[in-house]
C-alpha cells in the first residue's frame, strides 16, 4: 500500500464523495479479505489498485497511519523521564491513558457485532473499524 507511481491504479473513482475513513474502511477490508488469497500480497495490491485511485489510496493510507498508535516510541520517551520537566511528564501520561482508552474503545467497536451500528460508534473516533486486524501493531 505504499507504492508512490500513480501506474496501475484507477483513473476515475468509484466513490467520489466518500470520506477518507470510508476509504480506509474499504482498504483494510481488501486487506483483511486478500489474506485468504494464495498469493495475499499481490491479491491485495491488485485488489486495492482496481478499486482506488492513486489519491483515495494516498487519502486511505493517511487515516491508517494516524490510527497507527506509536506506542514503542512513547515508551521511549517515558524512559527519558528524568529528562522531561513535568508538563511533558503529565502529557506523556495523559496520552498513554488516552490511547489505552482508545484502544478499548476500538475493541468493544470490534466486538460489538450486531448489538449496535458499529460504523456509526467508528465514526465518532475516525476509526476503520478492523484495523487491528490488518497487522498493524498497536501495542
């Protein structure tokens, strides 16, 4: 998903008025879906190619890593504690509660199946629901 020539890609889109969490939403379900392919790399290179233009995927693949939560790089910080001054001390602490919350939050999203509009609940965080199912680390 991050091949930089525009070759290969659609030229015209099939959602032109859809959001860029809807675009990831659609990636990561060719992502998860080309995994039961027998070549899942080139299924969902050429799948995401097929459905996207160069730009949605650009679009798509942005709100992907900002859901990306970069914790190995938070833990490096916190281990420069000593360091920081305590306003940076508090909001490292404040964003690694946060995260964890967020983190709860796309799980029950996740496992919420059908006893809500989880596209709905997913909205409100811009969240592709199912991201975590597409190898991305997120802890």
């Amino acid at each position: 998903m991050t091949d930089t020539t525009t070759v290969g890609w659609r030229t015209e889109s099939q959602w032109p008025n859809a959001t860029d969490v809807q675009l990831a939403e659609k990636a990561t379900d060719i992502v998860i879906m080309a995994r039961y392919d027998a070549d899942p790399q080139a299924c969902m290179e050429r799948e995401l190619r097929q459905t996207f233009t160069h730009d949605e995927m650009r679009r798509a693949q942005q709100v992907l890593t900002a859901c990306t939560l970069d914790v190995t790089r938070l833990t490096e910080i916190e281990a420069r504690a000593g360091h920081l001054d305590d306003d940076t001390r508090w909001l490292v602490g404040q964003l690694r509660t946060a995260w964890e919350q967020l983190l709860e939050l796309r799980t029950r999203i996740n496992d919420a199946g059908s006893l809500m509009q989880t596209s709905y609940v997913a909205s409100a965080v811009a969240y592709p629901r199912g991201f975590d199912r597409i190898g991305q680390s997120t802890t």
